[in-house]
C-alpha cells in the first residue's frame, strides 16, 4: 500500500502536463484543488491570486508562470459555460503551496512534493548553466592549441608577446593589467571567466587561427598585428550590439570547483571517504 506522500507523488505526476512549444511542465489549477483540500474555487483562486503576489513582490515575470486559462465544461445534456482556470509551472505551484492553508494536512504534502521538484529544477538548470561553460572552456584549451601550433608556422617565437596581442584587442589591455583588474591570480583568467567571456575569447582564437591559416606564411610581427586585429574587431562589435566588455565581466569560481560541483550533483548520493 501506498503512503499519503506516495499517492500524492503519483497524483502530482499524472496531472501534470508538458508544454508542447517549450517543454515546460505545467498543471491546471483545477486539477490541484482537491489535492490542496480545497472544495471552493474561489477560495483557492485567492491563494492563486496571494501566490502570484508574491512571485511579483520576488521581482519575477507573473505571466511567465500564471497563465489564465479558461475552458469550457458541461452543466447539462446540451450545455456548457466558461471556467476561469489557471495554468501554473511548478514555480508557480510551489508558491500556491506556500500560500495554502497549513492547517490542511494535503498542504504540507504537496508543500514537500513541489520543495522537492523545484530543488530538482534547480540543480539541473546549475548543471546546464555549469556544463556549457565547462564545455566552452575544454573547446578555448583545444583551440588555443591548434592556434599555437598555426602561430609556429606563421613564424611566431615568443608566444607570449602572441597571446598578449589578442588580448590587447579584445580586452583594450594586456594580460597583465586584465588580471590585476579583475583581482585575479597570474593565469586564472580563462579559469575564473563565465561562459560569455570565454565565448568571447573563443572567437578571438578561432577567427586568428582561420586568419593566420588563410595568409600563410607570415612574420611574427605581422602575426601579432593579426591576433590584435582580430580582437580589436571582436570588441567593436561587442560595443556595437551593447554588450557588457569582457574586462567588465566578474570572475567566476575557479574551473576546477564547477568540475568537481558537476560531478556532485550528477552523483548526490555517492558516499565520501574520509
């Protein structure tokens, strides 16, 4: 036999739906009514009402998360009338919870239910968000390597004088000053940038790359004019479309913690030692 905890789960599960555009998950107010031990709909319509208040007074979109919906039901062999009803996605539904009466014994399960799956929605939007710039910051090591080795071949010696180069173009300052700064340690830089500035440097090494590929064989000067170029026209167009410059963007945690964050929260249960 089921628990209460358990009957509520597979309730919540088999009311849910999926937005069809979107994907997002999304139930119907009417449907958690009776979950929620609520026999009057305007009763429940103002906790509805008293949740969305407090998404707003969250500084969140309202109408990214309660959407009317109104339907049509029967009330007789050959009758029908519009309903007002609520589209709620689980943010929405968990604040329906915390407004709910919690003198009802059904509100402090679905409180737990949807605690527990905004908890979910959480940790995979973290991995998403720390995936991608895992992914970008893998893709930044690989090109610049390839870029090196074009570099070589285009008569580029001293590579650090190269990288400065590119540097100075997109962020209007060599390495130096970039990392004193933004308060970081020497060589930190791609370690500690966020997904958009490291997308920024992407495009700095691979169109340097294609560039130098492109012109063959070069001086080094002309080779270091190139990199600077490169990132020179990257930050104009940064400017044009009214981003934020690089030099301006926040250091991020250290690589190193966001793999190791990944790896925790695709294994939340795996015991430590030690």
């Amino acid at each position: 036999m089921m628990s209460d905890s358990d009957s509520v789960n597979k309730y919540f599960e088999e009311v849910k739906h999926v937005a069809t555009n979107n994907g997002v998950e999304f139930w119907y107010a009417r449907d958690l009514m009776p979950l929620f031990g609520y026999t009057s709909w305007q009763t429940f319509e103002e906790v509805i009402h008293r949740a969305a208040k407090s998404a707003m007074n969250s500084g969140e979109d309202v109408d990214n998360h309660f959407k009317k919906a109104p339907k049509m039901v029967k009330i007789g062999s050959n009758a029908s009338r519009e309903v007002i009803d609520w589209k709620l996605d689980r943010y929405a539904c968990y604040l329906v919870a915390q407004n709910a009466d919690p003198s009802k014994e059904p509100v402090a399960l679905a409180q737990t239910y949807f605690a527990v799956q905004a908890r979910k929605q959480e940790i995979v939007t973290q991995l998403e968000k720390d995936e991608r710039r895992l992914f970008i910051r893998d893709e930044v090591a690989d090109r610049n390597k390839e870029l090196f080795k074009t570099a070589k071949k285009s008569g580029v010696e001293r590579y650090g004088l190269f990288n400065d180069a590119g540097y100075k173009g997109l962020y209007g300052m060599p390495l130096s000053e970039i990392e004193k700064r933004k308060d970081l340690k020497k060589g930190e830089l791609l370690d500690r940038a966020g997904s958009t500035e490291l997308a920024a440097n992407l495009f700095r090494i691979t169109q340097t790359d294609q560039k130098l590929k492109k012109d063959e064989k070069q001086s080094e000067a002309e080779s270091m004019r190139t990199h600077n170029m490169i990132g020179g026209k990257i930050r104009q167009t940064i400017k044009n479309i009214g981003g934020e410059l690089p030099e301006n963007l926040k250091p991020e945690p250290h690589i190193r913690f966001v793999r190791k964050q990944v790896k925790d929260l695709k294994n939340p249960n795996k015991k430590r030692l030690g």
